[in-house]
C-alpha cells in the first residue's frame, strides 16, 4: 500500500537535479561535521568526502545535492544500528536547513564586509596611495579557487 509519496519523490527529483559545486560540497560537509550540532560523528568526514567525490555507484557520479545524500547515508552504515538509525534520522533535516541553493549568501557577505573593512583600513593608514589591486585580486582568487 503506498500512501503520499508524492512529497518523498519530488524531494528526491529536486535533490537529483541540484548541481554542487565543489566548493559547495566541502563546505556542506564541513557544516555537518564542524560547524553545526547535527551530532553527526566526525570521524566520518573523510569518509563522506571520499564516498562524494569518488563515489562507489556509477548513479552516484553526478556531483548533486542526492549525490552528497548517498554519501552521508553510505557512511553512516558504517555505524551501530542505534547511532547509524539517529544520524540519518537528522540528515534530511540538516541538507534542508542548510539551503543548497547558495550555500555561500552568507558566507559572500561577510567576506565582503571584511575585505570592505580591511580596505577602508589600509587608506586610514596609507596617506601616500591607495592599496594596489592586487590587494582585492588575490584574496578574492585564493578564497574562491581553495578547495
């Protein structure tokens, strides 16, 4: 008897056709593991990164928000019954707060404010020039290309 799947399969259409970047990605992952009080254990951080970007199944290759969800669930079996049952328990709940869409809104803004702040700074303390481009140029191409 199937009852009111419809939810469970557009969640799943929707999460198949989210593409992440892989700066979006590591970040997700470093959110589940570090940041958040998920309660995830962090000894599986590698192994979720692994199982993302060199995943076991060939359906598992593109790098999607359902992608990253196999990931996570494929090493959580690694787990006892009762903890491998309460992390993914909470994991639909975490990639749903998490708001994949743009993962970096507030990341961007406050690198932006710091930059902003560093700049305004460096003209109260240089009265001879401005700082040169490659003050914006280089952090904004290190912070973007780190991976």
């Amino acid at each position: 008897m199937q009852r009111n799947f419809g939810p469970l399969k557009q969640q799943v259409e929707e999460w198949q056709a989210l593409q992440l970047s892989t700066a979006s990605a590591k970040l997700l992952i470093y959110q589940a593991f570090i940041e958040d009080e998920t309660g995830f254990p962090k000894h599986l951080a590698r192994r979720v990164h692994d199982l993302y970007f060199q995943p076991v199944h060939e359906e598992f290759q593109p790098r999607t928000m359902w992608s990253l969800s196999n990931a996570f669930t494929s090493a959580f079996k690694e787990l006892e019954p009762i903890p491998q049952y309460k992390a993914t328990a909470k994991l639909a709940g975490f990639l749903q707060s998490v708001r994949p869409q743009n993962p970096y809104r507030n990341v961007g803004a406050r690198f932006l404010s710091r930059v902003t702040s560093q700049f305004i700074g460096e003209l109260g303390r240089r009265t001879d020039r401005a700082p040169p481009i490659s003050f914006f140029t280089t952090e904004v191409i290190s912070s973007s290309t780190a991976t």
